[in-house]
C-alpha cells in the first residue's frame, strides 16, 4: 500500500517536466484512495462471484497486482529521491508477480497463493519499516496497522491450506477487502492532514511505499 508522510504546501513546478508531473500526482491524497479502490474492488468481485474458476481468479488477481503497481510507480515519485528507489522497486515487483498470475502454467493453487503471501508479506513489511522510521507521519497508527494487516495476510495466505480453488477465493477476497479497506482509511487520514496543514489542493509530501 501507498502511506504519506506530513504534508507541505504543493511545490512549484515544471508543468512539462513529466518526473514533476508524476511527483505531483504521487502526492495526492485521491492517487492514495485510487490505489485503496484498485484493492477494495477485486475483492469484493471476487466475494461475490464465488464460483469462478482459478482461470478468472488468476486473472483478476494478475489484473490487480498490475494496476496496483501502476499506482505504487506513480506513488513512489511523491517521494523523497533517496527513499524513491524502494518504492520503485516494489512497483516493479507488483508488476512482475501480475504478469506471473497472467501465466497459464503458474495458474495454480499453490502458485497463486505463494506470488500473492509473499508480495503482501513484502509489502507490509516495507509499509511496517516507513511507519516506524518516519518521524514526522501523520496517523501513524493507521499506517502501522496496514503494514500488520498486510504481513498478517501474507501470513495466512502462505500458512493456511487451501484445497480447491473456491478456497482460495474466499481468502483472497476477504483479505482483499480488508486491506482496502485499511487503505481507503489511510487516504482519508492523509486528507485530513492535509486540511489541518492548510493545503487547498490534493498534494502532499512524500509518499511512503
């Protein structure tokens, strides 16, 4: 998931720079809840078509990893340039996994569930590691319990057995709408303080990973 640090006033800058525009645009409280949506969404799709095969689930989940990486890249231009890397890389590594979902020969489901816990584990320990480290995070509380979430839900997914596909697809999906949910959270608390910091516009500063 995408966290951000305190806000600051929107910074000044090159409109046809497209590294400015992305750093711009990486800020946004509203890019924070895009990428809750693009988590929120597959879930619920998923809870309510329960007996999809592990073709389609495979395929929603690939789509998900993808757009989800999208947002992350986006995201990790709002950073600041010496944290930038590891964002960048984890976008990548959403990516990759997605791309892997999207293989006929990997649509299994020991497969599914072994890309899928070990990105979110990944993922929330990276989210973990920002909130802890960052001193001036506004709601750290709500950062740190996505990154719990997220480590708890690679946990399971790897822990738990799953026999059959509809298996896999209630715990999928229910996990996904969690940390949607959690993430929705997240984007609004960075609205928040950006209104309490006396930002009109929809940028922050800084996004963490």
């Amino acid at each position: 998931m995408a966290e951000s640090r305190g806000p600051a006033a929107p910074h000044t800058e090159a409109a046809g720079d497209p590294a400015d525009v992305l750093s711009a645009l990486g800020r946004s409280w509203t890019w924070l809840l895009g990428s809750a949506l693009a988590t929120l969404v597959p879930g619920i799709l998923i809870l309510v078509w329960p007996d999809e095969t592990l073709h389609v689930l495979a395929v929603l989940i690939g789509l998900y990893l993808l757009v989800t990486g999208a947002f992350r890249f986006v995201a990790a231009f709002g950073r600041e340039a010496h944290e930038r890397t590891t964002g960048l890389l984890l976008a990548v590594l959403y990516v990759l996994a997605g791309v892997l979902c999207l293989r006929h020969p990997l649509q299994t489901i020991a497969a599914l569930s072994l890309i899928v816990g070990v990105l979110w584990l990944v993922s929330g320990i990276l989210t973990l590691h920002t909130a802890l480290a960052a001193k001036d995070l506004p709601h750290r509380g709500v950062v740190l319990a996505a990154g719990l979430l997220a480590i708890v839900a690679g946990i399971v997914v790897l822990a738990l057995p799953t026999e059959s596909a509809r298996a896999l697809t209630r715990l999928l999906g229910l996990w996904l709408v969690l940390l949607g949910l959690v993430e929705v959270a997240v984007a609004f608390a960075w609205r928040a303080a950006l209104r309490r910091a006396g930002v009109t516009g929809s940028r922050g500063d800084d996004p963490g990973p």
